[in-house]
C-alpha cells in the first residue's frame, strides 16, 4: 500500500462521515506543493512555540500544581512531532492533510489539558495558542461546514474549561462577555483563513485545467506532426535519396549537392521525431521509454548507431521533469548529428537513491574550447538543468572520446 494512502487512513472516518453530511469539498485533492508550503509553516510555528514553551519553562518554572504532569511532557512529544514532520520535510517525502489534521487536534488536545491545569480561564494567554490550530483547520479542510464544526468542538472545549477549571467565570466582574468574546474571535479567525484557502485552491485547480489543457495540445500537435509534416519530410528526403542515387558520378557537383540536401533533409526529420515522441511523455509515458524510441528513431534517421542504457529502476517523475531531461537527450543527440561527425552515440539513464543522471556520449571530434559560443544548444540544455533543481557537466573528451553531456538532478521525493 502505498504511504500517502497509509498517512490518509486517520481521516478516512471523518472524510466518509461529512460526506454523508453534505459538507462539500472534503474530497477534493489538494495543490501538493501548496499543502508541502501549509506543512512547512505548520513546522515553524511549532518550532517556535515549542522553544518558547521551553524558554519560559527554564526562565520561570511551572507553578501550578499540575503543570508539572502535562507542561513538559505536552513540549517533548510537540517538538518530537515536529521533528518528524521537519525530517519528511526536507527528505521531500509525503506530508498529507490528514497527519497535520491529527497533529493538529494533538495541539488542542495538549493546550486544552494545559489550560485546565493552569487554572482555565484565570489564564492571561494560553487561550491565544487556540487561535494558530484553529487557522490549520480552516487550511487543511476543504469544507468550509467541516472546518466550522471542528471550530465549534474547539470552542465547546474552551468553554468547558473556562466554567470548570481554576474558578471560573466571575459574572460579577462581567467575565462572560470577554468569554464570548474569545470565542467569536475564533469563528471569525477561521471563517477569514477558510475563505482565502478556498480561494487559493479555486485558484490552483484552474491552473491544473490549463495544464491539462496545455497538455492535450501538445499531444494533438505532436500527433499532426507525425500525420502531416513528418510524413511529407520522409517522402522528401525519400526523393531527395532516389535523386542522388539516379545521378550517380557523372555529375560530382550535383552529387555533392544532393548529398548536402540529403544530409539537410534527415536533420529536418530527427529534428520533427522531438515534438513527436515528446508528445508520449505528456500523455503520461516513462522518460526511459521515450529515449529508447528516441534513439531507435535517430538511428533510423541518421544511420549512427545509438542505444539506451539503464542503471535503476525510474522513479516516478513529473511531466516537467520527465519532458526536460527528453529535450536535454535531444539537443545532445542533435550535437552529435550535426557537429561531431559521430560514427556511435550511447544515451545512459543512472536513476540512483539520491539522484537522475542522464548522459548523451560519441565517439566523435569532440569539442572546440569555445564550444558554449556557437548556438544556443548548451545554453537550452543548461537553462533546462537549472531549471530542474541539477546541473549541466560538458566534457569535452568523455568515456567514448567524443564529447559527453550529463544532466544531474536531485531524485523527487513523493
């Protein structure tokens, strides 16, 4: 099973039960760089609420006769928590709605026994820390009636303690009213957090529309290109062969003509062969799949031998990602075509614990030192690297001794 489905298990309960109630959205996916930005300042606010909690635990201890029992131990297992989710965090592993929904009720549950040993409502500003749990569940929950009724529980628990812990409400003093009055803060705090988050998620799902959208013309464009334009530049060149091939000797300007344009007319197909399988990829095809065809195609194409090696097993990579590192292979192999009158050319995929490494090696003339001048093709496949979070390595003279480009970039978690 896989471990978000395992992480979500703690709110499948409370998902089924405001289905049933009608409370709408409570299934709607959530953006995951958005909920990974949610967990992160979840971490940090938690982090600081803890060194604080621990600050004014060595700058004035507990007095109360409770606090002992529940203020220490309530810090220890917050920062273990905390560290936890920091830790799957940087790893870049999953952080789901529903493990910051149970630290988040882990919270109130702690504040409110901390609360009540402290003597309820008599106390000057634990009821504040109510306020940043009640903003995560108008954050994590989609329902707008799901995260009013988990602010109700929040509320009816505060209540309760106000009345029963320490002395109580002093009507007297007119305690009641600044009671009430915490108590609409708290509906009105999440009612204000709760409608920004819909309104960043309405947000975030159309922009996935457009992907989508995107996508699927891309993957008409690329199928027209194989219908039309592929199709008439391989009866060209086709022609452009029989041509040359009619003409014989007798003619060596002509032959050295026809030559060239042959030469000119199978770059015009490998270079149209790019939209074309880069096209599978948004349809949802593996990167490794994609570049053995790619190098089936080209030495089709161009009559140099190219095979794909793999080490690993792929990981599960972003259309982006997967769409980016397809380019780089590409561009390389173009290079090698065009420029480094290449007799072989390897493509070898290194999928590895920490990261992907893709490189594109022949046996060519190698490079000039002033390589990076001349096009824009090594600065495409940098830019592209960049923009993947990895590198861009050019040598030279590399393991076949032509050149070898080598893209690296860090393995995505999930």
């Amino acid at each position: 099973m896989a471990e978000g489905v395992r992480s979500d298990r703690g709110v499948h309960l409370i998902t089924t039960a405001a289905n049933v109630l009608g409370m709408d959205g409570v299934g709607v996916p959530s953006d995951p760089e958005g909920l990974r930005r949610i967990a992160w300042t979840f971490v940090w606010a938690r982090w600081f609420f803890t060194v604080c909690g621990l600050a004014m635990w060595v700058y004035r201890p507990v007095e109360w006769p409770d606090g002992q029992a529940v203020f220490l131990p309530g810090l220890l297992v917050v920062a273990g928590l905390t560290g936890y989710t920091h830790y799957r965090l940087a790893r870049r592993k999953s952080v789901t709605r529903g493990w910051l929904l149970a630290n988040a009720t882990l919270d109130v549950c702690l504040l409110s026994g901390a609360l009540a040993a402290a003597g309820g409502f008599d106390h000057r500003f634990f009821h504040l820390l109510y306020y940043p749990q009640l903003a995560a569940y108008a954050v994590i929950l989609t329902s707008f009636r799901l995260a009013m009724a988990c602010t109700t529980i929040v509320a009816a628990l505060y209540l309760a303690i106000s009345l029963i812990a320490g002395d109580g409400i002093d009507t007297a003093a007119k305690e009641e009213r600044t009671l009430i009055a915490r108590i609409g803060v708290m509906y009105g705090l999440v009612v204000i957090v709760n409608v920004i988050a819909r309104f960043e998620r309405e947000r975030w799902r159309r922009a996935v529309e457009r992907e989508r959208d995107l996508q699927r013309e891309r993957v008409e464009f690329s199928q027209a290109v194989h219908d039309t334009t592929a199709q008439s530049a391989y009866m060209i060149g086709l022609g452009i062969d029989t041509a040359k091939a009619q003409a014989g000797d007798a003619n060596p300007e002509l032959a050295a003509t026809l030559e060239a344009t042959s030469r000119l007319s199978r770059s015009a197909i490998w270079e149209l062969r790019h939209p074309i399988h880069r096209g599978g990829i948004y349809e949802g095809r593996a990167l490794s799949s994609a570049l053995r065809s790619h190098a089936s195609s080209f030495t089709n194409i161009t009559s140099v031998p190219c095979e794909l090696t793999q080490v690993g097993v792929e990981p599960p990579l972003s259309t982006q990602t997967r769409s980016l590192l397809f380019s780089i292979a590409h561009n390389a192999l173009t290079n090698a075509y065009r420029h480094a009158d290449a007799g072989e050319v390897a493509i070898h995929l290194a999928c590895e614990p920490d990261e992907v490494r893709l490189s594109v090696s022949d046996d060519g003339v190698g490079l000039p030192a002033d390589y990076a001048r001349h096009g824009r093709g090594f600065e495409n496949m940098d830019r592209d690297a960049r923009r993947l979070g990895g590198r861009l390595v050019v040598e030279p003279r590399g393991a076949m001794g032509g050149a070898t480009v080598t893209c690296v970039i860090p393995r995505e978690r999930e």
